[in-house]
C-alpha cells in the first residue's frame, strides 16, 4: 500500500492574541488544572499541540465572547484567514434561575468570584442542573460544545478552534467567573444593578465600597506576572494591598472630608 504525502503547510504569521501562560496553566488553580484536562481528554493528537503553537504565535487575529456564543478569527497557511464559532451549551431559563438564586442566597461564595476565586461548590451546582462548567466529552461529535470552523479541515475541534479553547483558557485562569458566563449566567446577572455598576461611578455611595475594593484585587491579579518585580511578596499582593489603604482615603477626599496624605 502506497502512503500519501502531504504537503508541509506553514502558518502565515499573523499579529494577533498571543498566549503568555499556557505552559503554567497545569500548575494554576484548580479551575485552570481542571480547563487544561477537559481539552486533553478531547483526544485531538497532534492538533492539540498545533493549536496550543497557533495560540502561542498569535494566529488569532480576533477574539470575541459573548456569553455562550465565542467567534474568532485565526490565521492559518491561506491568503485569507478563517472564521471560527463555539457555542457552549448553557443553563436554560429554570436552571438559571435556580442556580442564581442559590448563588445569591450564599454571599460568601458570590464574594469569591469577585475576587477570582471559584468554589468547588459552584461545579456541583452547575452539574446538578445537567450542564458541565468546563468543556465535556471525550468522542468527536460528543462535545458540550458545538464548533464550526470555515477550514477544510473535517476534524472537529481542528487546530483553529483549538487555539480559540487555549486561549479561552488562559482567561478561564484569570477570571474564573468567565465560565459562568460561558454557560449562560453572566456574573453581572448576579449583582443588584447599583452594585455592578459601582466601580464605574464616581458618586457610588460608601455602602458599595467592599464590592469596589473586590473589584480592585480582581483588576490587579489579572495584570499577572511582572517580570521586573523584585519585592519580598508578589507582586499583585502588594498591590492589592495598595489598593486596600488608598481607596478610603480616595473616598474621602471624593466626598470633601480632610484627608491625611502623609
């Protein structure tokens, strides 16, 4: 039997998303660990190490999320580049509802999201209504996740939608509250309307402080790794800490009172 011979096809390069921490993502939190698994356990072979050079090279021009619903657009070896879609399989509107009451009804794990940090408890949840918080299936054909890609490539997830997933990944890595938003249950759905809209506010009321100053550590720990930093503790733990101590003071200054700058 005669093989068949394939021609080498080289990515154009492209200036696009660029992964930063794909190689650290299996020794991130466990939300990250557990990203890192779902697409292993999809059996992609060799497109999975292709899709994790593509997101690493900046192969993905465009990337834009909208809930469940996540489009790219990927450079590959043609003139033109190629359009690709996900769409993950999200909580119908009982579901949401149930899930989002429990959420609401238990502050404290609510709080940890908004510090990006994501409970254990919040899987179960999901799990319970029938629908996974990180992508499932380990047959083509049998994902939780629906894909289509303009290549000619027939395999499904192919190397474009891959680099989308590690990409997606990395973001999963620094907010978890992403996969909430992935199956349909934005965080903000989560937050009475005063309160998601604090930060953006310059007159929020002292009242919405502990949720400005949640939001502050969220910001700082997504800035990631600094490589010129030479501190004692990292560095985005001094910098919350910053952001703990000016923010009262910012406040009062904000609202006329006499402050100490010293």
């Amino acid at each position: 039997m005669s093989r068949r011979h394939y021609p080498v096809r080289i990515p154009r390069p492209a200036l696009g998303i660029r992964a930063q921490e794909l190689r650290t993502l299996s020794r991130k939190a466990w939300w990250a660990r557990r990203w890192v698994a779902s697409l292993e356990a999809m059996r992609l072979g060799p497109r999975l190490g292709r899709g994790r050079q593509y997101a690493v090279d900046g192969q993905v021009v465009e990337l834009v999320m909208d809930g469940p619903h996540v489009e790219a657009v990927v450079a590959g070896s043609r003139p033109d580049p190629y359009r690709a879609e996900l769409d993950f399989t999200a909580l119908d509107e009982a579901a949401s509802e149930r899930v989002s009451a429990r959420l609401v009804a238990e502050p404290m794990l609510l709080a940890r999201v908004l510090v990006d940090d994501l409970p254990t408890d919040i899987e179960e949840m999901f799990r319970a209504e029938g629908v996974p918080l990180f992508p499932s299936g380990g047959e083509p054909g049998r994902y939780d996740v629906t894909m289509r890609c303009s290549c000619p490539d027939w395999s499904r997830p192919c190397k474009h939608l891959a680099a989308m997933l590690f990409l997606l990944g990395e973001e999963v890595a620094r907010r978890p509250a992403t996969l909430l938003s992935l199956r349909g249950l934005p965080l903000e759905d989560l937050l009475p309307r005063e309160v998601s809209d604090a930060p953006r506010r310059l007159d929020a009321p002292a009242a919405t402080a502990g949720f400005a100053a949640a939001d502050a550590a969220a910001f700082i720990r997504r800035l990631g790794p600094v490589p010129s930093w030479r501190g004692t503790s990292r560095c985005s733990e001094t910098l919350a800490r910053m952001a703990a101590r000016v923010q009262p003071v910012a406040r009062a200054a904000a609202e006329g009172e006499s402050v100490d700058l010293r």
